[in-house]
C-alpha cells in the first residue's frame, strides 16, 4: 500500500456519499507537503484518511477548517474537516514530518 517514493496516499473519505471521489478536485504531494482542493460538493463536516510512513500535521486550509489530525495506528492518519462552504471552493494543506 505504499506509494513508490514513500509519500502519503489518500486512502478515503466520508465527505461525499460516493465514499471519496466527487469532492476531491486535485491532490498534490511533495517530499514536504499535501496539497488538496475539494469542490464545493458533499458534506459540511467529515474527514479524509491517508496512509502514511511520516507524521501529517495540519499547515492551513481556505473556505473549511482542519478540527484535528489524529494519529489511528498502522501509518493511518485521519484528518477532521468541519465548516466546508458550499458554493465556493475548499482546499487544504498538510505538512509532513
């Protein structure tokens, strides 16, 4: 389940009721940082899951809030969205450790 230079991928989300794809726009990862633009669609509050080897840690967001990062165990990391505003545009970014 790891990528092929070991950056985090995103394994699902509970934003949208097709399980993870109508809200994601465009994801983008570096050797630092995720990147991820969600459209206006789905829920107001919900959370996306990556896998990861490294820590993830919230750096900021535009038009929604991260309410937390938590650590599940096993390279699983779920980040908490809340406050998502429909009709424009939402985009975040993680940082990793």
């Amino acid at each position: 389940m790891e990528s092929q230079v070991g950056l985090p991928i995103l394994i699902g989300s509970n934003l949208h009721l097709s399980i993870g794809a109508t809200e994601i726009d465009n994801i983008r990862v570096s050797a630092s940082t995720v990147e991820i633009d969600l459209s206006d669609g789905g829920a107001q509050e919900g959370s996306l899951t990556f896998y990861s080897k490294q820590a993830l840690k919230a750096a900021g967001s535009e038009n929604c809030e991260i309410v937390s990062v938590k650590d599940l165990g096993d390279d699983i990391w779920q980040v908490n969205l809340t406050g998502r505003q429909w009709g424009t545009a939402q985009s975040l970014a993680l940082t990793i450790q």
